[in-house]
C-alpha cells in the first residue's frame, strides 16, 4: 500500500498520468497566452521540459 505522496509519485501510473497531463495542458496555455516560464513554473517543471512537451504537439516557442 502506498503510504505517502512521495511514494506515490514514484509509481510508473503516476509519472504517465502526469506526462499525459502536461501533454494537453501545456498547448492550451501556450495558446492563450501564457509564457512558456510561468507554465514550467506553476507546474513545476523545467522551461526545457515544458518546451519539449510543447514542440512534441506542434508548438514552436
């Protein structure tokens, strides 16, 4: 049994969850507006890592 966050995050489900979250999140904020900083920023990323996830859906910035 899972007892804390932390090991929850560890958890293979829990990292692809999470991948898959950012994968649609992260074109909808850019296309609105938002910097590619803030949203590394709020969802605790790197701008690298967020950049990357962006050109993978077509996004240039």
């Amino acid at each position: 049994m899972l007892g804390t966050k932390a090991e929850l995050r560890k958890t293979r489900f829990y990292q692809e969850t999470e991948e898959e979250i950012h994968s649609e999140v992260i074109p909808v904020l850019l296309t609105s507006g938002m910097s590619l900083s803030e949203i590394a920023k709020r969802l605790d990323i790197s701008v690298k890592r967020a950049k990357l996830i962006a050109a993978s859906a077509g996004i240039e910035v």
